[in-house]
C-alpha cells in the first residue's frame, strides 16, 4: 500500500477521475434529453423531478414565467445527495 506522497497522488488521481465522470455523462445526448424531459416537467407543473440511468437526480422549478408557454427554469443536478450542478434556464413548451 503506497504511503506519503504516492498515497497523496493516487488520492488526488483518484478524486480528479471522479470529478471529470459526472460532467462527462451531463454532456452526453442521452442526459441532455433526460435534462430536457424533467425541464418540460417544469413547464407543464411548475416542477419536475427525475433520476437518470446514471442515478443523477434533477429537479426542475419555475423561477419566472415570461411569456405564454415559457418561463425561466430553476435546474438542479445532484447525485448522492450532492449537488453537481445549479442554473436558471429560459425554455418552453414544445
């Protein structure tokens, strides 16, 4: 079992390798239609919630309502009960 600086460096490796994977998954179509599906939600309900094959959790509400059929969405991506990622988004129906 490395110690010291070996044991610091595969740490650091280690969390670096962890970090990049949920941007990775976040980017790729299949997460982006999840994300936009649950946005939708959001629009019809004024909130959606869903957990993707990857077991990202995102949770969607309207912050503001702009014109008919369109709003600002509140978007909320967690895993584990941490949060990833935080934005507002302009979107409408479809």
């Amino acid at each position: 079992m490395p110690t010291g600086r070996a044991a610091a460096l595969l740490v650091s490796l280690s969390a670096a390798t962890h970090a990049a994977t949920p941007a990775q998954w976040l980017n790729t179509p299949p997460a982006q239609d999840f994300r936009q599906r649950v946005i939708d939600l959001a629009l019809i309900y004024n909130e959606g919630s869903g957990i993707d094959p990857e077991g990202f959790k995102i949770d969607t509400r309207v912050t503001a309502e702009r014109m008919l059929g369109c709003a600002v969405v509140e978007v909320v991506i967690s895993k584990a009960g941490v949060e990833i990622q935080r934005e507002s988004v302009p979107a409408c129906r479809h």
